[in-house]
C-alpha cells in the first residue's frame, strides 16, 4: 500500500480521525504511528496543526444517526509496545462513529468500547468484523445482537 502524501487526497475525514485518536489519550506521535500503520505517511508537526485547528474550530463530525454500524478491532505497535484500536465506523457514509485505544486485547476492553459506543448509537444491526468468540462474548456481556461478519482482517475502504 502506498502511503497518501498529496493534500488533495488527504481529506477531513482522516484529520478527525487523528484528533478523534488524539482526544482517545494517544500522544501527537502515538496517532502519527497509528496513521503510518492505516499507510498515511504525516509529520508530527502536521498532526499537531490539525488537533490544534480542528479543535480550535469546534468541527466535529455529523452526527446523524448511521442505520448500519460496523466495529472492528486491529494490533497496532506504538513506541514498541502493542496496543489494541477499536473502530467503529458507519458503513454508508464510511465516517468513524468512535474510537477506542486500550493497552490489552480481551472482551473486557472490547465490551467497554461497545458499552460507550451503545451509549450514543442504535447497534441493533451493528456488523462486527471481529474474529469469533471474544467478539460474540463482548457483544453479549453489553446485550447487543447484531451479526458477526468475518471477512479475513479486510479494511473498509472508500
């Protein structure tokens, strides 16, 4: 995959992000990892200019209502040490809906995250890209149905 170095590719969508990331408690060079890893190559100084201006602006995303939710989590190694990303994202407009960050990987963080995440979005036809079990067991410890779909650690992509 070849990181996106032009501005004009490099939209708001991935900006929030980074500040959404940056809010979840990752240092400016934690979420500058984590956007190499999803292959968005950006200086520090570049992430610290979108936290500042974006959270200065006071623009968050829209916050409709997504009628198909999908959650996801990956491995991301930061400064040598893994950590877990939980991502939910809303599968029409692909906007990130929430974010989590956790230093364990188990269905206690992931039941965190979706008890959060059910806070403020209707996941009754959540999708969960999960592997199996731990997912299954995170979704049932917060009462949440939906349905898991494993489709072999893909990206949702544009």
């Amino acid at each position: 995959m070849q990181p996106i170095r032009t501005r004009s590719v490099l939209r708001t969508p991935v900006r929030a992000f980074a500040v959404q990331l940056h809010a979840t408690g990752c240092s400016l060079r934690e979420t500058k990892q984590i956007l190499r890893y999803l292959g968005v190559e950006r200086s520090h100084q570049a992430v610290w200019q979108w936290v500042h201006r974006l959270a200065d602006s006071g623009h968050n995303p829209p916050e409709a209502t997504p009628k198909r939710v999908a959650v996801d989590e990956t491995a991301v190694k930061i400064n040598g040490e893994w950590s877990w990303l939980d991502a939910a994202i809303d599968i029409e407009t692909k906007l990130i809906r929430d974010v989590g960050l956790f230093g364990r990987h188990g269905t206690d963080p992931a039941a965190a995250f979706l008890h959060r995440l059910s806070e403020n979005h209707d996941l009754s036809d959540a999708v969960d890209l999960g592997d199996g079990d731990g997912s299954q067991t995170a979704r049932s410890r917060v009462g949440l149905g939906g349905r898991l779909d494993y489709v072999g650690r893909t990206r949702i992509e544009t």
